[in-house]
C-alpha cells in the first residue's frame, strides 16, 4: 500500500482508527513500540505506564534504541501536549480491558484523540498469545511492515524445545511472580497472563494461587510463596519491582532462592515472534536444568 492510500485500522475497544495517509510518525506505549521496532517500525516518541518514572524502564524497552527514540513522560507527568509536540501520526497502546486505553488518562487518551488517531491492541486475560501476537503483526502489516521471514520457523523450533523439555519424567514447578518487598509478594494468576497460558499449554508445570481477590495476582506473604516449593520462578525484572538483594532479609525469600532456578519475566514483554522465541527458549532451557537436578 502507497503511504498517500488512505489508512484505517479497527482496534481492540472497537473503534476505527482513520488518517489520510498511512501513518509514518508513531509514538506508543513502550511495550507496543518495542514490539511495532521488532516488526521493522522505529516509533518517534514513547511513554510509560503509572508505574514507570521520569525515564524508560529498561525491563519493558526490548531492542528499542532507547538512547535515540525521545521518551515523552509517564503517569501524572504524562500531557497531551507532550505527546502532541512530537508530531504523531498514530499512538499505539495497549488495552488489558478491552476499553481503557493503558498509560493514558483517560482525559489525555480523550484529548489525543482530537488530534490524532489512536490504537489499541489488547493484552489481557481475553486473548491467547498467539491472537495478542498477530493482532500486533495486523496493525504493522497495515503500516506497511512485518517480521522477518524466519521468525516464523523460529518460533515454531523454540515451541517444540518447550515442549520437549516440559514433556520429561520430571516436570518442575514453575511459578511466576513480582516481589513487593521483603514482606509481601504478588503470586501471578496464570489464566490471566497469555504468556503464562502458553506456557501451561506447551507442558510447563506452573503453580496456581489460592483462590481469593486479585484477579491477576494474589498478594500473599513469602511464607506462602515458599510454601509451595517453586524449582522455577519467574521473577517480574520491570522497574516497579524489588529486587532479589532487597529480599535476604526475609528467610523465606532466601528459601526459595536457595531452592529455585531464577529466571527474569517481564509480564510487559513485546508481543512479536522474536520476543516470543527468546522467552520460550529461556523457559526451555531453565526448565531442562531443574528437572536434571531434581
């Protein structure tokens, strides 16, 4: 499609977004810029999510060139007229509802959307994977780009080591998790991630929380967290979460690291084939040592 054919994409809250051209000047959230750069797109600005501060978390950047794309604010100190001085001519966010345009209040998503068209794609408990996945691969074809040809075939390799390595005789307990502090910890709820999901789906063995409030995660004490003996834990790396040297002063925090293979998750991945591959093959391979040493 020429650039000056006009240019529509119907989004994940259902609504149609609509310019003259196709859009070359794109800021996104920056889990959706780090997935549209691995798709060939080099966003013009990025924001942060009411987490993140007055820089980019790293955590969330993917292979974005975070030294030279302008990162425009996060939260509260995030205006419309930030993102509007960079000369957008799209924003991509994120929705985990289906409605609620993530990162953005919903006055400044109101007020974007005055001036520019926007898009959602949706992450949340909805959607597979796979579906979170090519949803992204739509918005980036209608721009004009794709992933390379082999991250297909890739990922397809990456899946069956999944697979492989979680169909043994022994099947490690994985749990994913975001560390609070030294007193509290958010156990995630598996159904509720995609990624989580797909790994069920592959083979992996992943803990459930105890039923209760929380519909993503459940926030327990680390006595709870080691009471159900991980060999795996996926640890949340993003900004917002405490690190490991912030837990030895809990002695069931120091349980479980003795006990488990540690390995970075970040809930807030790119959603692309190479992304995907990457994560897959670190869960295979961490997967394949702890049942070796079980």
């Amino acid at each position: 499609m020429d650039r000056s054919t006009p240019w529509e994409f119907s989004d994940d809250r259902g609504r149609l977004a609509v310019a003259g051209e196709r859009p070359y000047r794109i800021v996104a959230y920056i889990q959706a810029g780090a997935t549209l750069w691995d798709h060939g797109i080099r966003p013009v600005g990025l924001f942060g999510s009411p987490h993140d501060g007055a820089a980019p978390d790293p955590a969330k950047s993917g292979e974005l060139p975070l030294g030279e794309i302008d990162y425009l604010g996060a939260g509260d100190a995030l205006h419309p007229d930030a993102l509007l001085a960079a000369e957008p001519d799209l924003v991509v966010a994120v929705t985990y509802d289906g409605e609620q345009v993530y990162g953005l209040e919903q006055k400044t998503a109101l007020e974007l959307e005055a001036h520019v068209p926007l898009a959602t794609v949706a992450v949340g408990p909805g959607r597979s994977l796979a579906e979170v996945r090519a949803r992204f691969a739509a918005l980036a074809g209608s721009l004009g780009r794709g992933e390379p040809l082999g991250a297909a075939r890739e990922l397809d390799a990456a899946e069956d080591a999944l697979r492989q390595a979680a169909g043994g005789a022994v099947r490690p307990r994985v749990l994913a998790l975001s560390p609070a502090g030294p007193e509290r910890v958010h156990l995630a709820r598996p159904g509720s991630w995609p990624e989580l999901r797909a790994l069920a789906e592959h083979g992996v063995g992943l803990l459930e929380p105890a039923a209760g409030a929380g519909l993503n995660w459940s926030t327990v004490g680390w006595a709870d967290a080691a009471a159900m003996a991980p060999d795996v834990v996926l640890m949340d790396v993003r900004g917002n979460a405490a690190r490991p040297g912030e837990l030895r002063t809990d002695e069931h925090w120091r349980a479980i690291e003795a006990r488990a293979r540690l390995l970075p998750w970040n809930p807030e991945a790119p959603c692309s084939r190479r992304a995907h591959t990457r994560f897959f093959t670190l869960v295979a391979e961490t997967v394949r040592e702890a049942a070796a040493r079980a």
